[in-house]
C-alpha cells in the first residue's frame, strides 16, 4: 500500500530527459550504491579467486541481480588458484649495520622460496632496459625494481616492472625478485598484484616491498652491499571452477543487441577491495536495480555482467568473449567499472568516426554530475579487451583516480576511503549513459579492428 | 691542510649576533641533523627498551657525542622489557557474514593471551564514562574503545583510552581490550603505545586496530552482535639494565648552572622512529656538534640528554630526576624534543613572570626560520615531567606536528617521511635557543610549584 501511495505522488516521466532526471535523482537520493558496496564488503569481504569469498562473492552477485525482472545466470569458469603463505623478509645485518625488517606481499602467480628461505645479495634496476644491461650481475642475486611513482598515471608507466620484471629477472638467473610498490601513498603499506611467469618458464619467487622499503634498500645500497634474506610461503594450487554472474535486461524493441555493464567480483586478498572492485560491482548492480525499475525498459538489452579472476588471470573475460563470440557482433557498447570509487569526471569513448557527435546528445544530464564532458582518451577496461578484436564500441564514465592508487591492491581497499556523494554521482552518471546507450535510436559506430597485440594490463 | 684554509676564508664571528648566524647557518647547510638521523635509523634501526636495538642506541649515542670536547657517560637506568610477537584477530563468521582478519598490533605493557587465544563479544564505548555507565555489559566481554580522532590535538583528548582504558576494562570483567588506534591517517596501520596496568592490578590482552577495522567494527555492531578471536604472544620479561646518555659542554663562567637539552633514544618496536624520537635524538646531537664547534662555550653548562624508555615507563627520566636531584634547583632551564621533525612554529616557555620579555630579546634570529614567535602554550615533555617538581624552567621549540600522528608508533614511523629543509630549520632554532638559553646574562625566572598531580602523559 505505501509503495503504491509513493507510486502515485510521484507520476512516473515518459520522455527521454525525464528517465536521465529519475535515474539521476534516484541515485543520488538513495545512495543505493554505496548501501550495495557496504553489505559486498561487510558480509562477503575479500574474493580472491578460487577462494570462499569469490564463491560468496558469485552468490552476493546472482542474490542481488535476481527478483529485478533480469535473466540470471551464472557462467563457469576455470580460474587460477593462488594462495598467500607466510610473508618474511630481512635486509641482514652487515658491517655496522644491524638488521631491517622489509614490509612486503608475495605478488600473485609467485611460487613460494624452499622452507627456510633464500638469502642473496641485491641488485637494483630501475627498469626493464637497465635489467638486461646488468644482466652479467643479475645471476645468483635478488633483483630489485625501483621506480618514482608518484601520481595515478605512473601506473602504465611502471606497471610493467610488476608484471614483466620477475620473469626477465628468472631469465638471467636471479634468485627472487623485490618490486616497489605501485603506489601513490604508504604507511609502510605493500602493494600486491599478478606478476606473469609464462607457462613453462623458470618462476621466482617474487614480492612487492613498501616504498618505505624501497627508500630503504636504496640508501643502503649507496653504501655498499645489501643481502637479504626472503622467506614466501605462497602456493599455486590446481585450477577450480568459478563463474562470471550475467544478467540480462531484456530490450523491448531490439533484443538482441547487447549494452553490456561489467566490473570484476575478484578482488585481492589483502583487503575486501572496497574500491578494486567492490565499487564497480555496486555500481554495475546499482545500475541493473534503477534501470529495472524505469516503467519501460530500453530498446535495447542491457547485459550486466560480473567477471571474475581479472586481476590474476582475465579468464572471466576471455571465457565470456569466447562463449559470446556469435553475439559480440550485436554488442553495441561496452562499458566497465574498474577504477574505484572516485567522482564522474566526464565519458570518454573508444568507437569509430561520428561516435563523439553521438555521445554529445547525451551529456547534458551529466553536467551537474561534474561530468558532462567529453574527454579526449580511450574508452577501455581489461574486461573488455578481449573484446576488441570483435570491434565492440567502449564507453567509460571516467573517474577521478587521484587517491585511487593510494589504496589499489594493499591491505587499506576498505569502505571508509569512498566518498558517499562522489560514489553516488558516479551511479548516477554510469546508469544515465547505459541507459542512453541502450535506448538511443542509433548505436556508436564501430572502431576500426586493433592493431594486433597483447590484451590491455589496465587491471 | 683543507680544514684550516677552510677556517682561516671563513672567520669566526665572536659577537652574541654572530654566534646566531654561525649557528643556524651552519645547520641550514650542513643538514647535519638529518644526516646524523639517517644514520641512527639505516644502522640501528628500531629501539625498544630492553632490545639489542636499545643497546645499539646508547652505543650510537656515545660514539657520536663522544670526540666534541664533552664529557660523556651512561648512566644506569633499569628498564622493562616486553616484547611483541603472535598478533592475530578475527571478525568471527556470523548469521549472514563472513570472517573478517583485523589489522592489530599489541599495545605495550599487555601480556599475551593463553594458547589459542580467547573469543568473546564485543561491546564498544567512546569514553571512560561510558565504560563505567555499561559496566553491567562489559564482564566476559572484549571492550572496544572507539574515538574521533582528526587531528594532532585529538591526541591529548583521546590518549586516555589507550594508556587507562584497558586497566579500567580489566577492573570491570573484560577479558580484552581494543583501541582504536590514535592516529591522523591510516593505510590499515595499527599505531601501538603504552597502556599501564598498575603492578599488582589484574592485566588483560590489549591491542591497537588500524582505524578502518575500528570503522568496520562499529558498523558491524549497528546491526548485530559481533564476537572476535584475538590471540597476542607478547610478554613481559624481567626488567633489564639500559642507560640515559649524558653529555655536559661545560659552562665558561657558571659551570654549575645547567642547561639540559634532551630526547629519548628508546622508540617503539614496529618501525625505526625516525620521528619518534630519533629526529629528536639527532637534533640534541647536532646541537651538541654545532655548539661544540663554536669559539667560546657559553657561560652556563649545556648538558645533553639521550633519555631511555620514555615510552614504554619513563625510567629514564625518573632515574634521571632522582640521580640528579641535588642539580635540579640549579637547572635553569630544560628543553625536549619529543614531537617529530617538523619545521619550527615558534617558541614557547613554563616559566615564571618576566620570562617571555627575555625571551622576546632572543627571538629575532629565529624569525627568518619561520619561528620567531613567542607561543601561548606551556612548554612541556614527558622526560622533562620528573623535573617540574624541582620549579625547572621549560623551553620549546614548537614544531609543526600536522601529519606527526599520521606515523607516530607505526610501521611508518621512517624517514622518507622527514622533510630535509623543515627538520634543518628546526635544527637551527634548537642550537640557537639552547645557546641563547646558556649564554644570556639573567636566567628565566623559575615558575611556581606545579599543582600535585600524576607526571605528563605527553608521550
């Protein structure tokens, strides 16, 4: 009876620009995101995959997708299992120098040391260059990757001192490898992350120290040799079954072309991943519950989809992009939540000529979110990059990061860094333009096929 | 050959006004502090009272105050011993939620839990008031001592949950104690301290959850009871014999008239305290090192004081206090820095009348440092508490504790967080308030006889 009161003071809008205004409003006003992301990560916690928090996560998922009038299913999906051990590194005593215990996280995909640990002296390289032209030092020792990140952009910079350093190091004979962390901010707080050891390759041990350990090992190093002594107790167990949840808002005029949703249900293990990408979650199911609502559904589909494994394997995206090959053709957009939980900057888009004239029809509901501006860079997302040799369009609500990569990956991706009211406009933003994409009489033009490469390690 | 060419292109200014340039010159160039810092932290490393690092430390000092023209010695202090170990707590699953792992460090002076740890509920308060008010609650329980803090000054207000809430919580039938940990930032970093159980008094476990665990923990508990699993393997072992370093540059006219300049060797175990208290500690040293250095000591007798244990009992201080108490009426003043590596504010006194117009005569050289005011705050310091008895006049360089508490008794306690100019000037203001203090013709006058109470807990 009350919601039917409610139903008939408030008269439901028709027209386009009132569906962005009851999105709009309704995301702001009841903060429905962020009430998502607090039970995610108050019931759930942290969902590594192959973990009982990714499979609590899956459930979390398919509970909150179903009775919204969606098509729910759960997808499988083989994923990698890798679990953390024991954590324990020292810089030994040397000459008049007693000894300092390192702040470090094993990084994903690293075996662990033999039981008692490794000791080695250390060679630093500040990049992958450097590493092969000390090359002739690098056997026997512990290679230590330093770097100067300091704003949210770094992260491409030398992101791949992360995921390609070790093995290179494995490949010269290093012993174990030590990455500063890829970090804006720390309070002695590592940072973990996949690092990739292809299949069949020599595998070292491997573990990210704080950039306070990194400051460290670089003063002493000015002064001569440094040794340290490495214990990991970290695992890789046989692959287990997982899945991608998908939920589908049937179109009302087409179907079966495809607006797809995503952010990924995995998280690290360090902490509930609030932001990376508990966020995205709330905001991809957020989206799925208002746009549910609306008294008449889009043109098209809107497919909200929940990947899993994207930070340490992307098999939830690669599985979906093979099972979906026949309809990647009919997805007309593609959009992904991936990058925390900061306010609408504005959209950026990755599709062919004319998309931008498009896009620009339908900023105006943004600019009171801040984000009514079109912005001149790739739309992408490492969910969707093994869609793109299928030429589907990307969108992206861009999203202020600049303390994003304080938190990423460490033990403090926690609620009480997301800002209610930038969160919230961040879901008004994201279920406008899905909207928009969906109900639009025309559909982006397509991009032109990538060039041939390795997929995106935007994760 | 060098050095005297040096001194021969640079004269030696013998005037009062000289003296001030030559010194905070001299600090400003050479950064002496900060490099004397960098040593203590790269090659002892963390300080505990009772530890090797304690020893490493009073060695540390000796060696570097030793060779200036001092006299030097150790003098005996008897030290408690505890130490940290086993740190592990749950979030138990409930009805509805998974486990949660909290991030914890033992406070100082609890004893362990048994085998296994305990499990209990857990009941919140925010005030020792409240604790009293839910006394019928708390028996078999884990207090929760919840708090705002937000900024340095919060520190005074919400210490007491930390140094008296878990003695008031034993009295009470709790069988734990958390703290929410007193800090200004957080990376999911506990900040550790002392908590004091008088002797004979029963002593529960007692921890420090990071400030995103005590957020977690409040909001579990608005929907329901929550139980924790803590287990801690700290111990108390039997004190142990440690020593204060002292250092007296003999006066040129008033030998027996002191001027004591200290800080406290001891940190806490989870870091290197850098700031706390090793910029303190270099900074004495330093001063020692310029006013050594000069062509004339000043008139009365600058004793430096490296304190032990000022963290975790305060023995050296009370040692110190009762050691010297036939010198402490002729203290004419004492100066301690306990408060990071800041840049200099000003300067303030706990003197008696008059004592600011003679101060004011000896301000203008600090006003190009940023720190040529007089402040309206009472000089203090916990190592200088046991002296106030005595009516010795105090002295202190404020300093700029803005993001102090963001480390203080953390794992980030290190020093990429000092900043070189700041720590320099402040280095500068130090030597030249310590000499003005030892040099100037009329003493400060002595303040009245403090109000009996319990010693500073500024700690």
């Amino acid at each position: 009876m009350v919601v039917a009161i409610a139903l008939e003071a408030t008269p439901v809008p028709q027209a386009t620009p009132s569906v962005a205004e009851t999105l709009i409003s309704s995301a702001q006003e009841s903060h429905g995101a962020f009430t998502l992301l607090t039970d995610l990560v108050d019931t759930v916690g942290s969902r590594l995959s192959g973990s009982d928090g990714a499979a609590a996560g899956v459930a979390w998922g398919v509970q909150h997708l179903s009775g919204l009038g969606l098509e729910v299913s759960k997808e499988s999906v083989l994923v990698p299992v890798w679990v953390r051990g024991l954590e324990q590194a020292e810089v030994v005593a040397g000459k008049g120098r007693r000894a300092h215990p390192l702040a470090l996280t094993a990084l994903g995909g690293s075996p662990g040391t033999r039981r008692g640990g490794l000791e080695a002296d250390v060679v630093e390289v500040d990049s992958l260059a450097e590493l092969q032209e000390r090359a002739p030092s690098v056997r026997g020792r512990i290679v230590f990757f330093n770097h100067g990140m300091a704003v949210p952009q770094d992260y491409r910079r030398f992101g791949q001192l992360r995921t390609k350093g070790p093995a290179a190091a494995a490949k010269l004979g290093a012993v174990a490898a030590l990455v500063r962390s890829l970090a804006t901010a720390s309070m002695r707080s590592p940072h973990t992350g996949q690092t990739d050891f292809k299949p069949g390759e020599v595998a070292i041990p491997a573990a990210a120290i704080s950039v306070e350990d990194a400051e460290l090992l670089h003063r002493l190093l000015a002064t001569g040799p440094v040794r340290v002594h490495l214990a990991l107790g970290c695992r890789i167990l046989p692959d287990a079954r997982s899945s991608n949840v998908v939920a589908d808002l049937r179109g009302r005029e087409h179907p079966d072309e495809i607006v797809l949703l995503g952010a990924h249900l995995d998280s690290w293990d360090l902490a509930v991943g609030a932001q990376d990408d508990g966020a995205g979650v709330a905001l991809v199911v957020e989206a799925a519950r208002l746009l549910a609502a609306l008294p008449e559904r889009p043109r098209r589909t809107v497919r909200f989809v929940l990947f899993m494994n994207e930070e340490n394997g992307l098999r939830g995206a690669k599985t979906y992009a093979i099972d979906h090959a026949s309809e990647l053709p009919h997805h007309v957009a593609a959009m992904e939540l991936d990058a925390g939980a900061g306010r609408p900057l504005g959209v950026a888009l990755k599709a062919g000529a004319g998309a931008q004239a498009l896009l620009e029809t339908w900023l105006p509901p943004l600019v009171k979110l801040g984000a009514g501006s079109f912005l001149e860079e790739d739309a992408q997302g490492a969910d969707l990059s093994p869609m793109a040799a299928a030429q589907v369009p990307f969108a992206s609500v861009v999203q202020d990061t600049t303390h994003y990569f304080d938190i990423h990956h460490s033990a403090a991706d926690t609620l009480d860094k997301v800002d209610l009211d930038a969160f919230s406009r961040t879901s008004a933003a994201v279920a406008w333009l899905t909207y928009a994409l969906a109900d639009s009489e025309s559909v982006l033009p397509r991009p032109p096929p990538p060039v041939p490469a390795g997929t995106s390690s935007a994760r």
